[in-house]
C-alpha cells in the first residue's frame, strides 16, 4: 500500500473548494496522496460524477473547465479499469460497478470530512460555519427562532439555512448536504442519529368571527366543515394528513397551503376549520384572530425528532449545535428523551 504524488499541474485540478456542502481536499504545496495508485483528491469528484452524471454539471460544482472533469473521469476510468459513465443518447448512464460504487464513495468522502472537521477545542464565539437545516415552518417558529438568538449571541460567524420538508430530505442528510432534519417520530429515518425534542398536541382552529362554531365542535360539526390544511413541497404530506389518512377519517379540504403559518390567515373571513399544533395556534392567536377550540376527534401527540448523519456524531461544531437545540427545546417544551 505505497502512497505516492502527483505533479503540480495534475494537483490543481483538484483543489481546496466548498461547494453544495461538500469540503473538498486541500491543496497542501505541490503534492497530492495516492492510496493504492488512486489519488484521493479524485474521490470528491468521482463522488459528484455519479451523483450528477454530467460532465458539465459536475465541472459547475467542482468550479472546473469541462475538459479538466473530461480529465478526471478519463484518469478515474483508466483506475477502476471501467467506464463508469456511459452516453446514451444525451444522458450519462452508470455501468453496473458504477452503481456499487455510488454508496461506498459518498460514506468514505462524509467520513473524510467529518475526520478533517474536528479540532482539538471548540471555541463557538470562534466557529465559522454553515449548517443546513430541513424543517418546517413549525419548527422555526417554536424552536429556531430562539435558537437563533442563541447564535447571534454565543457563534455570531456561525450561519443557518433553513429549507422545508420534501421527499429529498433523506438524500441530502445521506449526501451530507443537509445537516439537521427535524421530523414527527413517524418519519424517521432508520439508518440515522436522532433525539426527540419536543411533544405537541392538536388543535381545532377556527376564525373568531365564525359564529357558526361556540366554544367546543362535535365530531360531525369537524367532518361537516371545509378544511385548510398544509401539503408540503413535492407533495410530502404532514403528520395530519399521516393521522387522518391511517385512521381512513375523510375531511373535506378545500384549501391547501404549504406552511402552517398560513392557515390562519386562510380561515379569516371565513367557516372553515384548520387543525394545527396546539403550540403554534396559541402563539400565532396573539397576531391574528383566530380561536383555538379541542381536537373532537382522538389524534396522537406529535413527537417531533431531530436528525443527523451518524458521521457528524463527533464533530465538534455539531455537538455543540445539537446541544444548543436541546436546551432551547428544554426551556420551551419540557421534554427531551434519547431516541433509540
């Protein structure tokens, strides 16, 4: 198992550049480490080979010409003795070794990056990063926003970005370009690390110059009503629609929106009904007029869980991120359990 180098020019192709998420190698002087005649740095760009397919799209992502990634995939196909990326027509298809290779690369190049990331002492005043948060509205309002105080104060270079719920949440926290997902304990995802922060109930909620509701509703009063309810991006379906849908309850939705934040403003004026985390009601009662009346219909307490790659289980910024979460959730809701 030889380690030896490259030339200077062979280097630059791969250089020291983050994009999506990804770290890449740096460029430490002239030299760049093989292992087993494979150049290391290349792993980052095979990596984004077989996730984009494209060469051109590849290169935009690495920040190089089209001919340096025509380069890299040649030196890449000469190595694994394949032609990994085959065209077919206009498309880039992936040979069958391709394919296999897809899952290893991608957990070795997050392995690497987590290895790389920690540091002996962890000063969060001193902290420069950006972490990628999947959450909904829900979750900003009851917990981010306080979290975010909490960094203006404790990391100010740190930055968040926040994204909603889709279908493709559990690729970017496997691909490493997402670094939270915070999801009801039903969708979670087996293959990584977790906590549950927080419990919520639902409720009724209605306009407050509805005067066709008083101060409870029946079940056939709820069924008999239009609905507002929330459908997020790419048709993921939230915690209510799981509950009602598994409990085969049929509701009349006439309005669907995708954030909880809207709902209110989608009832005023009207007799409709939405049915909303008991938190988040009460707390947007004091902006809009709107009353919170019992769920008549028995829906389970909403666990909402926090999620991450089992890579960044030690990296240093993370922990203390994920600490950070767990003691705003503490001070706001008063429950945080360890997830199996």
């Amino acid at each position: 198992m030889g380690v030896d180098y490259l030339s200077p020019e062979e280097n630059r192709l791969v250089g020291s550049r983050r994009s999506n998420g990804m770290t890449r190698p740096e460029n430490h002087g002239d030299k760049a480490m093989r292992f087993q005649k494979l150049d290391l740095n290349l792993l980052v760009a095979l990596d984004l080979l077989l996730d984009e397919k494209s060469i051109t799209r590849t290169a935009k992502r690495l920040h190089l010409s089209q001919s340096a990634t025509s380069s890299i995939l040649g030196r890449l196909r000469e190595y694994f003795n394949d032609e990994l990326l085959v065209n077919v027509g206009r498309n880039m298809v992936p040979t069958a070794l391709a394919i296999s290779l897809q899952k290893p690369v991608r957990q070795l190049v997050l392995q690497i990056q987590a290895t790389l990331e920690i540091r002996p002492h962890f000063i969060a005043a001193e902290c420069e990063r950006h972490f990628r948060l999947i959450a909904s509205d829900y979750t900003t309002s009851i917990l981010l926003t306080r979290v975010a105080q909490r960094l203006r104060t404790e990391a100010p270079k740190v930055t968040i970005e926040v994204s909603p719920p889709s279908l493709d949440a559990a690729e970017y926290i496997g691909r490493g370009e997402a670094d939270f997902m915070f999801v009801p304990e039903e969708f979670i995802l087996e293959d990584f690390s977790g906590e549950v922060l927080l419990e919520d109930t639902y409720s009724c909620v209605t306009w407050a110059g509805n005067d066709l509701v008083g101060e409870s509703i029946t079940r056939e009063q709820y069924l008999e009503m239009g609905h507002v309810s929330v459908e997020f991006t790419g048709r993921t379906k939230s915690f209510e629609h799981w509950v009602f849908d598994n409990a085969q309850i049929k509701r009349r939705v006439e309005i669907t929106a995708t954030s909880y934040s809207a709902l209110p403003q989608l009832l005023l004026g009207t007799d409709r009904v939405a049915t909303m985390h008991t938190r988040l009601a009460r707390y947007l009662a004091d902006y809009f007029p709107i009353r919170c009346l019992p769920l008549p219909i028995d829906v389970p307490k909403m666990k909402m869980v926090m999620q991450w790659n089992v890579y960044q289980e030690k990296d240093p910024a993370h922990q203390w991120l994920r600490a950070v979460m767990k003691e705003v959730a503490m001070e706001r809701c008063p429950l945080v359990t360890a997830f199996p």
